[in-house]
C-alpha cells in the first residue's frame, strides 16, 4: 500500500493547524491580556507492512504563560495582573478567564469589562460600587476599596489547561477543568493604574508564519508531484494494455 500520500496529508493537516494559531496571535498582537498560543507536535507510528509508518500528529494548543508589557494608565478602574492568574467574567457562555483587566461602571454601579460582561469577585459574584460614592482603590491581594470601606474583592483565579480550552472574545479562555481560587498573593496579584498587552511577539511571530507556509507549500508540491507521477504510470500502463 502507498503510504506517501496519506503521510503527506498528516504533515499538512499539522502545519494547517499550526499557520491557524500563528495566524491568530499576528492578528491579536495588539490585544490587551491575549496570551499567544503554540501547537504541540508529535509523531505516530503505524504499524504497517512490511515497515512502520510514522504519521505527523498535530497535539493540543497551549497558551504562552509569559505576562505581556505593562502599561500605566491611570485609570483608577484599570488592573494588571502579576503572576500566572486570571480575572473572571461572566458570558453568555459560562464564566470565562482574562487577562484584560480593563473595567468600567455602569450607571448601576456594576463593575464589568469593556464589553459588557460583569467582573467577579473571590466567591463568583458580580462586583458592585456605589455610582455616585468616592474614587475606587484596589489592592494588591485584589481587594476593592471606595471612600475606605471594603465593598468586594476581585476574583482571582489559577488556570488548568492541560484538559484543554476555548478561546473566548480573544483574551479570555474558558478551561475545561475548574479553575482554582488564588489564596497566596506572593506570585500573584494585581496593579491599579495599569493594563497588560499582548506578549505576542509579533516579528517572531512572522518569521514562523513564513516558516510554516514554506513548509506547507514544500509538502503540497511534492504531494502534487508525487500524485502526477502516479497518473503518469496508469496512463502508461494503460496504453500499454490498450
């Protein structure tokens, strides 16, 4: 049996999925909290006669855990969070985790994302200030403060990913194991006044995007080259039947 050209499409199917998730962390460089995600790779064998056969196998993404650029803003409503932690927000598609820490207030007093979805305290609850009370401080533990009384905590959240996750509205992820509450602020925290770009890099970004399509193109034209030498033989083969 012919083993090259389903060996062949497993390499495109794995460098298809890679140039998706270049492709992605390009368009998202200038994203505030998106984290890049990589692709792992790895090889499975298949027992084949009358030798093995080894098929390129693209694995699960995983996000990049280096904290992007710190930027101050002075937004009193704006956090960044140090360490590996998340903040969580509530969609329409269950709670999500963000590194955007960007926040607003409603005339209610709700504190929520720049898109609407309302910000979460320790516990998983909306957070609430009051509209027409005194200027907000936050701690670094995430504990929030308006004319010095305590009116809620951020929620702060460490991530699980190995199971896998979903992207949501770009910065966020939705984890397919729950998250874990953060109890020790020594590795993690948040800044007041300041927000966290994207730790894409973008040049590095495009010199593996180029990689990837020269590579993707190498194994597309020696599959075409390989399929026209197949047509070639039957059609010899068949004039010589004929």
């Amino acid at each position: 049996m012919d083993m090259n050209s389903p060996v062949g499409l497993s390499g495109l199917l794995a460098l298809s999925r890679r140039l998706d998730s270049i492709a992605n962390n390009v368009a998202n460089a200038g994203t505030a909290g998106f984290r890049a995600e990589a692709a792992s790779f790895s090889t499975i064998v298949s027992k084949t006669n009358p030798f093995a056969t080894s098929f390129a196998f693209a694995g699960g993404s995983h996000l990049d855990s280096r904290s992007g650029e710190f930027t101050n803003t002075g937004n009193p409503l704006d956090v960044a969070v140090q360490g590996p932690a998340f903040l969580a927000i509530e969609t329409p598609q269950g709670t999500a985790y963000t590194r955007d820490g960007r926040m607003q207030m409603l005339p209610t007093g709700d504190l929520v994302s720049l898109n609407g979805h309302p910000v979460l305290d320790a516990g998983g609850a909306p957070l609430t200030a009051n509209p027409q009370g005194g200027p907000i401080e936050i701690a670094r533990d995430g504990t929030v403060r308006q004319d010095g009384r305590a009116i809620g905590t951020l929620g702060l959240y460490e991530l699980d990913l190995r199971k896998g996750y979903s992207r949501y509205e770009n910065a966020a992820v939705i984890p397919r194991l729950p998250p874990e509450p953060v109890e020790s602020f020594t590795g993690n925290g948040v800044v007041q006044g300041f927000v966290e770009g994207s730790n894409v890099n973008a040049i590095l970004e495009m010199t593996r995007l180029i990689e990837v399509q020269r590579a993707f193109e190498a194994v597309s034209a020696s599959l075409e080259q390989r399929d026209g030498s197949l047509r070639d033989t039957i059609q010899a083969l068949g004039a010589r039947q004929g």
